[in-house]
C-alpha cells in the first residue's frame, strides 16, 4: 500500500489521528508518500484493535 496525503481523503479532516503520523513520526505535508507492506498493514491492525494506535483512516481519492 502507497499512502499519499495528497489523494487522501480524509486529509485535514483526520490528520491528528492518523496512525501513519503517529508511527512515522511525520507532519502531512503535500507529496508525502508512505509505502507499507501487507505484513505491515496487518501490524498496524493488530496494534490499532489492541487500542495501542489509532486505525488506519487513509481513504484514498484523486491527488489534489
């Protein structure tokens, strides 16, 4: 999965919750892009179900 703040549709709606903020330690910045494996995807499930981070909120839409 590529995550780009840019097509996300949730950008500036979700941004101070966004676990890939929260685990890269990132500001979303136009053309930020963040790419994780599914092995990573299911990391981030467990650790959110587990209430350790926030969920996934990435929609992805268009880049603006």
């Amino acid at each position: 999965m590529i995550i780009n703040c840019d097509s996300c549709t949730m950008q500036n709606i979700a941004c101070s919750d966004c676990v890939i903020t929260v685990l890269l330690n990132i500001k979303p910045l136009p053309g930020k892009t963040a790419e994780f494996s599914d092995q990573d995807q299911t990391a981030i499930n467990h650790l959110s179900t587990a209430g350790m981070v926030p969920p996934l909120r990435f929609k992805p839409g268009r880049a603006r």
